[in-house]
C-alpha cells in the first residue's frame, strides 16, 4: 500500500470538494491526529533521554567509585613506604643508641663539617672581618654567585646558621627515597642585605625557600589564605591606646613559617652545597615560600594568644583583644606583632609568646609594615608617615633628582582616553607606579587621591599624557616628603 505524504498541497486539494462544516471537522481531526502522534513522539524521546542520563550518571558514579579506591590503594602503598622507611630510620638510630631523630644531633653535625670543608676549599677565614670592610654589590641571585661573590665569607656563614637553625628545629628529615607516586619540590637560596639610612651594609640575610608555584592544590596543601590586620584597625587601636596612655611594644618573630606543623605530605630536593648523601627531605614544620606556609604560622599565632585568653575580633581575624580590667589587644602582620596594653600586661603578654617561639622585642613600636610611628607620650598624640617608602617610589622610578612642585595636579587639567598604544613594558611601568601611589595615599597621604583616582582610570591604556601625570604627582610627592598623618 502506497502512503501519500501529508502536505499543504494535499490537504487544500483534499478540503477542495468537502462544505465548510466537513472542511473544518477534518482540519480539527487531522490536528488532533498530529498533536496525538507529536505528543508521543516527544513522550518516546523523553523516555529514552532520561535513560540515557541515567546510564550515564551511573558510570560517571563507578568511575568515581573507581578514582577513590585507586585513591586509597596508592595512599596505602605510600603510608606502608613511609612505615618501612620509618622502622628503618628507628632501627639505624637504635643501633646508634638514639631513641627518635629529634634527639639525633646528627644533621648540625653534617652541617658542620661541610661549612669547614666549604671554608677551607673557598679560603674563607675563620675569623669574618668586620661587616663595615664589606663591598657593596649586588644580591646574589643563586648559589654560585654567592660563593664566589666578594662578600662570600658572609653568605657562607649566613647559610650555615640558617641550616644550623632548621637542623635544630627539626624542620624535616632526610630520606633515601620517597613513595613513587610523589614529586619532590625544588628549593632554591634567596640571599638579600639590609642598609642604613646612608647606603652601608648592617646585616646579611639568607634563606632556604621552596618554589611553591609548583606544588599541587589537594596533594601538597589545601587552604592557603591567612588574614594579616587591616590599616583600619590598627587606626583604631592607636585610637584608644593612645588617649589611655597604654603601651604599644613591637616584636619580631624570628623564622616565623619554621614553627608550624604542616598539615600534609611534602618533599624537597636538598639545599644545593648542603646536601648529605642521596636523599629527599621530607618535611616536619612548614618552610618559607610554601603556599599553606603563611596559614600554618597565622594557626599557630592564634591558638597561642586564644591559650592565654584572647578573643580574635570577628571584622579583623588578625586582631586579638582581652579586656578584664585592663584593655590588651596584640595586631598581627604575618611575623611582625604589636602589642597594647599597661606596661605589665604587655610584658606578661610577650613572655607567654616567648615561650612558644623566638622573639626578638623590639621595644616602642618604631615601624610596622611601612608606617613609621612617632608618639609624643607627654602630649599624647600619635601620627604615622612614610617617608622611606616615599624616597622608595623616588628612586624605583628615577625622579630622586627630579624638581618638586607644589601641587598633585596641574588645576584645569584634562586626562582623556586616546588611541595611543605604548610598548608593554612601559604600560607595566605606569601600572606600578599608579599602585605605589595608592598605598602611600591609603595608608598616610589623602591628598592624594584625587589626582591618583584619576590616572588611575587609564591603567589599562595609558598614553605619554598620563605618563607625564602620574610623574607629576610623583614630583609632588617629592616636594612633601614630611607631611605627617596625625591619628
């Protein structure tokens, strides 16, 4: 049986020869006909759509079930590695008549021996000259450089006592080998000098930091955010120790990232001209540049201070305060704390810190994150600035000799966007110099920030115009270096 489409055609010729009535009954028969017929079809394709959702929703669920126990079976395998490794490390270290390797001064030794041995090969004295016959040169930017630099004895000794020092807090321990499924992290030196105010060398510095860009979210950490104080709190702190007439004391917490416990499995090569052997380090307490480091320290800071009855504020969780009879309140900015208070309640406050890590008390509080604090006790009144950081941006962006004047912005001025495209670097040039701008104007210089919000404007594309504004209010700056922020 042949079956003739149904079409328009063939349903106006079919309708040709019927009456109205019939035209119409057919018409509305053949609707129903075809909405029936529709209805199922789409009835049909629901059906077998949610049956193909449903199967694959239940093999997306066996793969997963699959993911985790293969999960669990690596982690077995590598927890079995770590136990053997560690019956092994037990049994050597009994042999040797040692109980656990915290007790085993065997590392400070190592250390040592290869500081002599790198002395000797180096011909460094024994004996360092004074810091003040040292040559001013540039940072070191690796290993090599550091040990054949002219000021190498320091950065020899400087590494010593920083591996003498992780030795001693035993930071990590070293292992022949680790479990296969992991990667150990590179580390790498980071050498720097500290200056006085006329350009001579007081202090070398050298630390031992992993690269922490090349660790895995879910394997080597987990959380990484740590909160530090708020400007608007420590305002509001000076506010009300200052018309009290409390003390304000400022501490230094000595290698602050090497007191916490790490939360999760973590592996570093061996510092490059200290290593011991062939092994990995695998690490006890969190070190420096590691991407949950500042969030381990800030754990440790708050579960000390909650010890000894402080409460962390709600609106800024790197502020603490105890009031009894007397207001306390310590301000915490990743190593560097303040502490508020009556002179006893300070003092109390800093020896129950000290017995938990190394604190270097540094008396008033002179210099907190930038600020300089100058406190007129007898008056009482307080007032930070930031001339450091303003002679900074000066000579970062080589207007040290430049001629100051006497207003942020030319009055009458006009900043417009343009078609000008400037070579990238030195639309990063302006990017820098506009976000050096903004903190020295949040923090102590609201004069600012009118001219700074608007070449702020054109950070994404800036011409020569706003170059030549930005290096004006730069120039301005200059010109008021003293302006003082009164609290």
């Amino acid at each position: 049986m042949n079956c003739v489409p149904l079409t328009e055609d063939v349903l106006a010729l079919t309708l040709a020869g019927l009456s109205t009535d019939q035209g119409n009954l057919a018409v509305g028969e053949g609707i129903a006909v075809m909405t029936m017929v529709s209805d199922r079809l789409l009835g049909y394709a629901r059906e077998v759509l949610n049956e193909w959702k449903t199967q694959r929703i239940e093999e997306w669920k066996a793969r997963k079930a699959l993911r985790v126990e293969i999960g669990k079976k690596r982690k077995d395998i590598d927890n079995g590695i770590m136990g053997l490794e560690g019956l092994h490390r037990s049994l050597a270290w009994e042999k040797e008549g040692l109980k656990t390797p915290e007790t085993s001064p065997g590392l400070v030794k190592s250390y040592t021996e290869i500081y002599q041995r790198l002395r000797v090969a180096y011909g460094i004295p024994e004996i360092l000259p004074n810091i003040s016959e040292t040559v001013d040169e540039a940072d070191p930017k690796s290993w090599k450089q550091a040990i054949t630099g002219k000021n190498k004895a320091y950065w020899l000794k400087t590494a010593y006592d920083e591996m003498t020092s992780i030795a001693q807090m035993v930071v990590f321990e070293i292992l022949p080998n680790m479990p296969f499924s992991r990667k150990a992290l590179l580390a790498k030196w980071v050498f720097s000098t500290k200056k006085s105010r006329d350009g001579k060398i007081v202090k070398f510095k050298t630390r031992w930091v992993a690269l922490g860009d090349l660790q895995k979210k879910g394997v080597d950490y987990r959380e990484t955010f740590a909160p530090v104080a708020n400007l608007a709190s420590l305002r509001l702190m000076l506010k009300k120790i200052v018309p009290d007439d409390l003390e304000l004391d400022q501490s230094d917490v000595i290698s602050e990232f090497l007191n916490g416990d790490i939360d999760t499995m973590v592996f570093l090569r061996q510092p490059k001209g200290f290593t011991i052997g062939i092994g990995v380090c695998i690490l006890h307490k969190s070190i420096y540049r590691l991407c949950q480091a500042a969030r381990i320290w800030y754990g440790v800071v708050d579960e000390t201070l909650v010890a000894i009855g402080f409460k962390r504020l709600f609106a800024d969780q790197a502020v603490w305060v105890k009031i009894n009879s007397d207001f306390q309140c310590v301000i915490g900015h990743v190593d560097d704390l303040l502490t508020g208070g009556t002179r006893a309640r300070v003092d109390e406050t800093k020896a129950a810190l000290q017995k938990r890590f190394k604190l270097k008390d540094l008396g008033p509080a002179n210099v907190f994150v930038g600020l300089h604090i100058v406190r007129d006790m007898a008056n009482r009144t307080i007032m930070l600035d930031q001339i450091h950081y303003a002679m900074k941006i000066l000579e970062l962006y080589g207007l040290g000799d430049c001629n100051a004047v006497s207003v942020p912005m030319q009055p009458g001025t006009q900043l417009l966007k343009t078609n000008e495209k400037l070579p990238e670097h030195e639309i990063k040039l302006y990017q820098g110099m506009v976000g050096s701008l903004g903190y020295i104007m949040n923090c102590t210089r609201p004069d600012l920030a009118y001219a700074v919000g608007k070449v702020a404007q054109f950070a994404s594309c800036p011409s020569a115009q706003h170059i030549s504004a930005v290096k004006h209010i730069i120039r301005y700056l200059k010109g008021s270096l003293n302006t003082i922020h009164c609290i």
